[in-house]
C-alpha cells in the first residue's frame, strides 16, 4: 500500500495538475494582478515613515520592513492599539530582531 500513497499521484491530482497546465489562465491572472496592488499598498503605506525601512517584497506576499525598534514591542503595540496582527521579525531568526513580518495575501 506504502508504495502506492507515495508514488502514484492519485486520479484527484492528475486532473488537477492537467487543469493546471491546460488553463483557463484568466483567474491565475487576476490573482497575480491583485497581489501586485496588495503590495503596491503595503510599499506605499511605509513609504516615509520616520526610522521605518522596507526592502520591497520580490518574490511572497509578506513584507519584513525594519521598524527601528524591537519587534515583539511594535507588534504588541499594533495589536493592542490598533487590532493589526503582525508577527515579531525575530520569530525568523537573530537578524530579524527590529523587524516585523505582515502578510498581504488576504483581501
């Protein structure tokens, strides 16, 4: 049984990797347009705020925007005072210390 749960992709996925590759691409499209504005947002929302510094995001839709400041302070902060949910910088390593990490995937 082992050899067939992982090394034959079931018929479930077959047709979904076809309808992958087969399209309709319009959706995926409309997706990748939406993100692009998502970001286009975030970048424009920190764009000018005082000791605050984003790298542009390239390649996910999270933004890791250096806030001056240790993370877990400004996350709690924005999540008493302001209901928004990010999550420390730090969690992801030593370097990310006075950083926090926000998704912009949701709508």
């Amino acid at each position: 049984m082992l050899e067939h749960v992982i090394g034959c992709a079931s018929s479930v996925s077959q047709a979904a990797g076809l309808a992958g590759l087969n399209g309709p691409f319009e959706p995926v499209s409309q997706m990748v347009a939406a993100y692009e504005r998502r970001r286009q947002l975030v970048i424009d929302a920190f764009d000018g705020l005082p000791k605050v510094r984003l790298v542009p995001p390239l390649g996910a839709f999270y933004a890791f925007p250096n806030v001056g400041e240790p993370g877990e302070e400004v996350a709690e902060r924005l999540a008493s005072e302001a209901g928004v949910l990010v999550v420390p910088g730090s969690t992801l390593g030593v370097q990310g210390r006075n950083h926090i990490r926000l998704s912009f995937a949701g709508a």
